[in-house]
C-alpha cells in the first residue's frame, strides 16, 4: 500500500523533511482516496516534485495547531472538505445535524461553521502573510456575491472574507501546480493574478493597482447594488434585478472555450476578479491523475475510532466522467465542475478495477462506474468542443438537442470490460443516470440503438434489484423551473424499463426520487405529485428537501422568486410550515405527517382526497380515485 503524506511534525521528519512546501487543511478527515479534493490535490503536486502535509480537522478554538509543520516555504492550501461546510453542518431546516460522514467515527462538531473563513484567520493569526490558496466546492459556490441561504442575505466573495491570496474554482489540478510554480520562481503571490480558473482581488491601476479593464471583461452589478434595500428593510427591486442579472452573466460565462473575465466591484480598493475558467482535462490528464499512488483508505490514526464512514460508498467504486451537460436547476455541478463532460480512458478504468481486486477487503463488488451522470460519457456535441456551450439554451432542456451525441456504446464497452475483470463479480451503476437522454437515442427494433441496447446491458448486469432514478417532479410547471423533462419521458422509460425486464425474465423494480418545495412548486403540486406516486404505486423512500445552495439556478430563484432568463414570478416555499406540508405530501403513508396531509388538502381545496374512514393514507376506490 502506498504511504499516507505526513499528518503529523514526527512523521514529516521521518522523512527527512525540515519543512513543507504546502501544508493542506481540511475540514474532512483525511482520507487518501481519488473520490475526495484533498488526495487529488496533494497527490497531484506530490507527482511534480512538491512536499505537502495534510492538516485534517485542525483545532480551530486557536492557532497552535495550525502551527503543526511550522511554517511551509511555498504556501497554506485550504478547503472546508468535500461538501460546503454549512451544507455539512446544517439541515435544510437550519437544524444543527447531528453525524458528519466526513469525520471520524460519523460524529459531528469537527469542523467550523464557514471552515474556510476559520481556517484562513487561524493561519493568518499563526503566520500573516504566509501565501494563502482555498479551493474545493465551498471556496467554488461562493467565489463571487452569493445568496446564503443560512443568514439569509448576500454575503460577498468568499475571497474578502477569508482574506484569502487566491481563490481557485473548478476542478483545481491544473490550476494548483500553475500556482505552485509561479511560487516556486519566486514570484509573490500578489502578483499571480493571470490563472485561469482563480480569482483574486485587484484595484484599477487609477487607484494604485494593477487592474487594467479590457474590452471583453464583464463587469458585473456591484456588491452595493445587490444589497441595496427598500424603505421595508427588504432587498430593491433594483437589488433583484441585479441579483438576476449578474447569475445570468456568471451562467453563460462559465465555460472555458467562451468564458471571459469577470469583474465585480465592492469599493474603489476592492474588485474581485475571476479569471476564465481552466479547460477541463483531457482524457490522457485524468488518466494520470487517477494512476497517481493513493493508499485508496482513510488514515490508519483513524482506526480507534471506527474509521471514516464516507470512504464506505467510494472505496470500491470508480469515478469515469467528469462534467454534467444536465443543466439540472437545483445542481451545483455546472457551476463547479462545467458542463463540459470529459471522461477517462478504458484502459485506465480497467487498470484501476484490476487495482480494486487486490485489495484484502474486496469481496467482487464495484459499487459503482459513473460520475456526476453515470452515462454522460462524452462531449455533448462536436459544436461545444470548438465554439464552447450554447448560453441560450440546454443539452436536454426543454427536449433533447438536435446536435446532441446520444451514443451509449463507449459506456457499454467501458462497463462489459469492467465486468470482465478476473476477481470481479458484479458491477453496480449507482451514479444517476438520465432517463431522458438513454430515450433520446431510441429506435426500437432497429441496429444502432445505443438507448435501447444500454437499458438491457444495464437491467442485464447492472441493477441490485432497485434502480433509482431522479424524475424529482411530475407537474409541468415545476418541471420546467427545474430544468428537466416533461412527466410522459419519465412515464415512457418505466415502461420501457419494464418491458426489459420482462424480456430478461427478472424481478426488479424502480425508486425515483423527488424534491419537495423546489422554487416553482406550490401546494397544489405537491397534492398532484402525491396523487400521482399513490396511482402509480411508488411507496414513498426518501424525499430531498430543496436545499438553497449558493451557485444553483433554483437558489436564485429561491431568493429572487424570479427565473433570472425569464423575468418570470416564481412561487417559492419559504416559511417552515409549507416547507413540512409538501414534505409530508410526499410521503403521504407515514402516520406522523397525517395532521399535516390533511391540512394541506383543506388548505388546496382538495378535500375530495380525504377518507373519513382512514385519514392520512391513501386508498383506491373501485373507481380507481385516489384518496388520502
């Protein structure tokens, strides 16, 4: 097994090391594996020569432990840990939760609320002008002015407030060796502002600094206007509409063929700049980084207490692809990770499985080969490759593109081979996969369809019995605020789904996942949706709350109750009442959530639901009308 990079002074200078060249802090446990930010970052800078020390879950109460390596020569690397650290803290109530799968143990309360804020004061308290980088998904979502869901208002990048050299976004490789040299030539790191895939703060050259506007940079509303207030105390109209505006001008720039530098203002010293995004690695590059020597297990100091629950889901899987051209409302992946999709090579996928058997605790069962959308495994079209993606419209959204490459086989190939290796006994699709797009090559009957042929290798080999898919809603008008497919796509894939199982001779069934109180659902949705999953006889497992994360479509949404393309009002749950009748709606069979059913119906006028006879549940009638 390869070694863990050094945790702790002892085992640093075991090595030989006086001193780091990056130390790394995480909010997570420190768990060497390609599925989490840390290992990939740290492996990938080990691979060109640089000395990292991994800081996981430091005592943030004070700045000692930030001190456990002294300090290092090139520079303090940060994330908050694999999932935004309120996310992880928080409930979608704002209930504090009480497990943190990224932790020891599963328990809670080792990391800070807003870690990347904590963090970078610590190691300022520690070193002051030690260069400071932050990265992964907390430092990516709130790169600009974003809505908090948390404290309920606009807060500004997360660069001014961590006091942070450099923000990186995306997916880092490419960026952090970029970052990592220009250090190492000596060059300060205020001066490192050119990194695609980075942002930093500047000021106008009028002003002293170095910031020299050009004619393709956007400039976008500034921070003032986005808070400015009406006499109620409540965000202006003109705050909303700039609000909108900027999320549309950082939506339709996000792309590293047509991206250009944005620009955002919060005073005369003050303007936060992101840089175009980095292109996405090539299918060679991500074959590199997923070759690099990870233990693939969380650190052994980890053992006594029970170990890192997260690593349980990803030790035995395989991430293929990287990127979603889903353009899903409510994901923060097109935001984060692009909606370039790039994949990795068989050869490389093989390789890593034939890896996987050799290990002590591998009983033949890869848990997964996907990604962000397990079947999106190329480019969506040759178009986007040249001219990068279309900014006024989706890939799938409101029916799949004329141009879109719907071809299954390489996923097909990818899969049999997997399944092929000596030692492996079952693979596993877990990661989601769109119905809608396995549809959108589909000829019946004929040679060549990749759909119809993808669905039986998957019901052939592929399915524990269940399949989940994420329909999320079935009312129309919902369905359109969330960026997905009309009801009657889903209804056709059951019934194809169906259908191939019957051929096959197998028993397996289907769970599909819905969100409740997503920006655009009303109650009466929500009765529709109920209606629909009793008549169909989808026994309600778990439903996803709406959870406003910064980045998302539906989180400007949330807080505008505006689609920011269309200029059109938008109804929003906001109070903690509609927010618990819509969840009880959709799992109608539970007895607590009866008083609730039974409110929301009154409420909607729906009383013809109700059975006197048997409240709160629902029944079919010889008329074959569902009751609740």
């Amino acid at each position: 097994m390869p070694d863990f990079l050094p945790t702790t002074k002892q085992e640093m200078t075991s090595l030989g090391w006086e001193q780091p060249d990056f130390v790394l802090i995480t909010g997570d446990a420190y768990v060497d594996h390609p599925s989490f930010g840390t290992a990939i970052i740290s492996r990938v800078l080990e691979s060109r020569g640089y000395r990292v020390a991994v800081l996981a879950q430091p005592d943030w109460r004070g700045a000692d432990d930030f001190r456990r390596f002294g300090r290092p020569r090139l520079g303090f690397l940060i994330n908050s840990g694999n999932v935004d650290s309120m996310v992880n803290n928080f409930s979608v109530f704002k209930n504090r939760r009480k497990r943190d799968v990224y932790s020891p143990g599963g328990k809670s309360g080792r990391r800070p609320d807003r870690a990347l804020i904590v963090y970078c004061n610590r190691v300022r308290e520690a070193y002051g002008d030690v260069p400071v980088i932050i990265g992964g998904l907390e430092a990516s979502l709130r790169r600009l002015a974003h809505y908090d869901y948390w404290s309920d208002r606009v807060r500004r990048s997360i660069l001014l407030d961590s006091r942070a050299d450099i923000l990186i976004y995306g997916m880092g490789e490419r960026a952090v060796v970029e970052i990592a040299e220009a250090l190492d030539a000596g060059i300060s790191v205020k001066d490192i502002t050119w990194i695609k895939g980075t942002c930093v703060v500047m000021k106008p050259w009028e002003n002293g600094g170095s910031l020299t506007f050009e004619d393709e940079d956007i400039l976008l509303p500034e921070y003032g206007a986005l808070v400015e207030k009406d006499d109620t105390g409540c965000a202006s109209a003109g705050a909303i509409d700039s609000y909108c505006d900027s999320f549309r001008l950082q939506y339709r720039s996000n792309d590293a063929v047509i991206g250009k530098r944005l620009i955002e203002k919060y005073d005369e010293h003050e303007w936060v700049v992101q840089n175009p995004p980095q292109e996405p690695l090539s299918r060679q590059e991500l074959d590199d980084v997923y070759s690099l020597p990870y233990a693939r297990d969380y650190h052994p100091s980890y053992e006594s207490e029970g170990g890192v629950p997260a690593i349980s889901e990803v030790k035995f899987s395989i991430t293929s692809n990287r990127g979603c051209f889903g353009g899903c409302a409510f994901c923060a992946i097109t935001y984060h990770q692009g909606r370039e999709v790039r994949s990795r090579s068989l050869e490389s996928i093989v390789a890593e499985a034939e890896l996987l058997t050799q290990d002590s605790a591998f009983k033949g069962y890869i848990h997964d080969v996907g990604g962000p959308t397990a079947n999106f495994r190329n480019p969506s079209c040759e178009k986007q490759l040249k001219h990068g993606m279309c900014g006024s419209r989706d890939c799938l959204f409101p029916k799949p593109c004329s141009q879109l490459n719907t071809d299954h086989r390489d996923y097909i190939e990818v899969l049999r081979a997997v399944r092929n290796v000596k030692g492996v006994k079952k693979v596993f699709v877990r990661s989601g996969i769109r119905f809608d797009y396995i549809l959108a090559d589909w000829k019946e009957g004929r040679k060549g369809s990749s759909g119809e042929e993808f669905l039986r290798e998957l019901c052939s080999h592929h399915v524990s019995g269940i399949l989940k898919v994420a329909p999320e809603h079935v009312c129309s008008r919902v369905l359109k605020k969330m960026h997905k497919p009309e009801v009657e796509v889903f209804d056709r894939f059951c019934s194809e789904y169906e259908k191939a199982n019957s051929r096959l001779g197998k028993k397996q069934y289907m769970i599909p996942y819905f969100i409740s109180s997503h920006p655009g659902c009303t109650l009466d949705d929500a009765v529709d949706l109920a209606v629909y999953m009793k008549n169909k006889g989808f026994v309600p497992d778990q439903v996803q709350d709406f959870y406003p994360t910064p980045g998302t479509l539906a989180t400007c949404m949330y807080y505008t109750e505006r689609d920011p393309f269309t200029g059109e009002r938008v109804h929003v749950a906001k109070t903690a009442k509609e927010k618990k009748m819509q969840r009880a709606l959709l799992q109608f069979n539970r007895k607590e959530n009866r008083k609730l059913v039974e409110e929301a119906l009154r409420i909607t006028g729906r009383k013809d639901l109700l059975d006197d006879r048997n409240r709160g549940t629902y029944k079919r009638s010889k008329k074959r009308k569902s009751h609740i």
